[in-house]
C-alpha cells in the first residue's frame, strides 16, 4: 500500500476510532525512524522487541529493517482493519517480507497481552494524551512488567500538544490532561536515555526513549 493509500486509510479510522487512533496521519519517515532508534542499536545476543500500536506499519518497517539474526518482533494492535493491513503487508510487502517469520501480528490492546512474555525493547504509538489518567497509569504499568530489566520504551509525543488542548479545552479535560503529564514527568524522571525532536513531521513531535527497571 502506498502512503496516500495509507494517508486515506488512517484518515477514515481517526473519524471512526478517534480515541485510539489519535492522529490524522500516520507518522513520517523520520519520527518513525528516531522511534526505531533503540532497535538499530548493537546488542549482545537476540532481543525481543514489540511494537504497540503500529497502525499501518510506518514505524514496523524501521524496526524491521533494525532487527539482527535471532531477534523477534510482536506488534500488538486494537483496530482490527489495521491488524488486517499489517498481516497483508507481512506477506506482499518488501520492507518486512523477509523479516515475516519473526514478526507476529496480535490483534489486542495491550492491556489485555498476557504478562508471561518479557521485552528488550519496546516501541510505542499510543496516543496516550487522548486516555484517562487511570488508562494511562495502567499502561505505563504494563511497560514496565513486560520488561525485562533495562530495557528500553521509545514512544512519542506531539510538542506542546497537551498545552494546546488545555488551552482549548474546559476544566475536566485541563484536568485530565494535567494528571496524564505528571505521570509522563515521573515516567521520565531519572529514566529518560534520549530524547529526540523530530520537526519535519505532520505535526512535529518529541520522541522520547526511557530505560526501565522491568518488573521483578
Ligand atoms: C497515533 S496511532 C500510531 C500509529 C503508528 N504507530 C504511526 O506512528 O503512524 C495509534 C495506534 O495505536 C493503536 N491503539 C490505540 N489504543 C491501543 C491499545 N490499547 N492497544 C493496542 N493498540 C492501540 C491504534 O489503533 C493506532 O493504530
């Protein structure tokens, strides 16, 4: 599928799923790339990676095409048109065609992934900012039990799109707003690795990378 075809389709789930699919457009070449940073770094032996909320699989491909011998990829997605566009590309398309026996398509939220698995590094397309601040602390929670220790979660956030809102915005959504970026802050406090700007995307957005202690 080609990215006006891609473009067309998130389009039509924004309008349809807004709250979970929480942008108009999927992300760009570049934001996709920072969010797979983590994934292209060297490593001692096989990882395991997954991705939540790849979407169309912009970012899918980055991490793809990032993945060395013995790695293995899980994406984790709601929307199910998404879940069947993802599981299409891994047969036809060339950027994960040849990576297709290690990657696996499940279509959940991540609330409900069984917590047995464990990860190296996590990638996030969330849109947090459109959830409650009890949803939010409960995936924020599941990041950290499904990790392994020092792993690492990039995800990423539009800049100064919570600002904005508030400023738009009545009590209760200031409000909801307000407790969703404490637990961004505390996430990131004394955790945050590497934290990217990325301009040139529709809208520009802050890639963030956290190391975390995993659950014990
Ligand atoms: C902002 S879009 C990002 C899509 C893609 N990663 C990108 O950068 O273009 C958010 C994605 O998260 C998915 N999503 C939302 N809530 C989810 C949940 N609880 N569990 C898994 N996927 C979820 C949506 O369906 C959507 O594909």
């Amino acid at each position: 599928m080609g990215r006006i075809q891609e473009c067309r389709l998130f389009w039509r789930e924004f309008r349809t799923s807004f709250r979970t699919t929480g942008a108009i457009l999927p992300s760009g070449r570049r934001l996709s790339r920072a969010l797979a940073h983590y994934v292209a770094e060297p490593a001692d032996g096989p990882r395991r990676v997954l991705e939540v909320g790849p979407g169309t699989g912009v970012a899918t491909k980055q991490i793809a095409a990032a993945l060395r011998p013995g790695d293995r990829l899980d994406l984790v997605e709601v929307n199910e048109r998404f879940v069947r566009l993802l599981k299409e590309q891994l047969q036809t398309d060339p950027a994960l065609l040849p990576q297709a026996e290690r990657i696996r398509v499940l279509h959940a939220r991540i609330e409900d992934l069984p917590r047995e698995e464990r990860y190296d590094v996590m990638v996030s397309g969330l849109p947090l900012n459109n959830f409650s601040v009890d949803e939010v602390d409960a995936i924020l929670r599941i990041f950290n039990e499904l990790a392994r220790p020092d792993a690492v979660l990039s995800f990423f956030e539009y800049i100064g799109i919570r600002r904005l809102k508030g400023a738009l915005a009545g009590r209760a959504e200031r409000e909801r707003l307000r407790g969703i970026g404490q637990l961004l802050e505390t996430l990131l406090a004394g955790r945050e690795i590497r934290r990217q700007a990325v301009w040139r995307n529709i809208p520009p957005a802050w890639v963030h990378h956290v190391k975390l202690e995993g659950a014990t």
